[in-house]
C-alpha cells in the first residue's frame, strides 16, 4: 500500500509539471465553480445536475462526480495534493465531454458563433495538461512534493541503505 502511495505521489522539484497542473487548476477551478457554486455567471449545483441528468443524458452519479471532478480536483490540482490523480479525473471528464458532445461540432471553438456549439481544441489542450501532470506529478511547490520528501526520509529502505553505506565508509 505505502509503495503505491509513493509512486502516486512521488515528484521532484522541476517547475514544468507545476505551470502545467496550476494553469490546469485555475482553468478548472472557474469552469467547476459555475457548476457547483453558481459563480462566474454558471447556473449552480442544482440546475447543473438538472441539465447533466436531463437533456445531458448522465446518470446521477456521473454528473455529480463531473461536478466534484472540476471543482475540487481543480482545488487539488492548484495545491498539488493528489496531483495524479486529480489530473487523471479532469483528463477524464475532458475525454468524456468531447465524446458526449463536442467531437459532433468539430475541431475549433465558436469563436465566430457560425458553429452549432464549441469544437473540442479547449478539451484536447486540457487533456494535454493532465497527462503532463499524470507523468511527471505534481512538480515543486506541491503537497505531494513535501509529502514525498517525507515518505523518503522515513522509507526504512533508505535510512537501512544509510547506515550500511556509513558502515562501510568507516
């Protein structure tokens, strides 16, 4: 259980995977709050639900977790705690919003408004993002950074290697 933590968690001090899981984040954080919260002229939990179940087409579940997903893996993300999988879920929902919807429209968003709907290019850049952070981590400045410095510091492993290379250094 703890080496599946670890390797969950692990990350080093590079600034890459942290622009790419705060940038993430953000852009999540507003998207999951309209839904959720009612915030940045979204419609709220409630109507959010009402429209996911409904004309969406998504079981219950389903939606609740997309809703979960984008606010508070978008939190998780910004904080770096979990980062994997926090990323994991966004990339999830991503996949699952160009499946169930934007692949019909095509490529580009509607800038013009001469599009039935927004095209998928917004999805598959945050997709991008998450996979960054699914295979580097969380990066510096993260929880899962401070984490992982302490699961190997304690790793019996390393203070184990520790002692056996002073011994033979003496």
């Amino acid at each position: 259980m703890q080496r599946t933590l670890e390797r969950i968690l692990k990350t080093d001090d590079s600034l890459g995977p942290t622009i790419l899981r705060v940038s993430l984040g953000t852009v999540m954080f507003a998207h999951g709050a309209q839904k959720a919260l009612g915030w940045f002229g979204g419609y709220g939990y409630g109507a959010t639900m009402d429209y996911l179940t409904g004309p969406g087409g998504l079981p219950w579940l389903i939606a609740f977790l997309v809703i979960a997903i984008e606010l508070v893996g978008s939190l998780a993300l910004i904080a770096g705690a979990g980062g994997r999988a926090a990323a994991l879920g966004v990339g999830a929902v991503m996949l699952g919003a160009i499946l169930t919807v934007h692949a019909k429209v095509g490529f580009f968003m509607n800038w013009g408004g001469a599009q039935p709907g927004e095209g998928y290019e917004y999805h598959l850049l945050a997709i991008a993002l998450a996979a960054g952070v699914v295979i580097a981590g969380s990066g510096a400045y993260s929880v899962d950074r401070w984490l992982t410095r302490k699961l190997e510091s304690r790793s019996p492993a390393t203070s184990r290697a520790g002692e056996i290379g002073a011994r033979w250094a003496s």
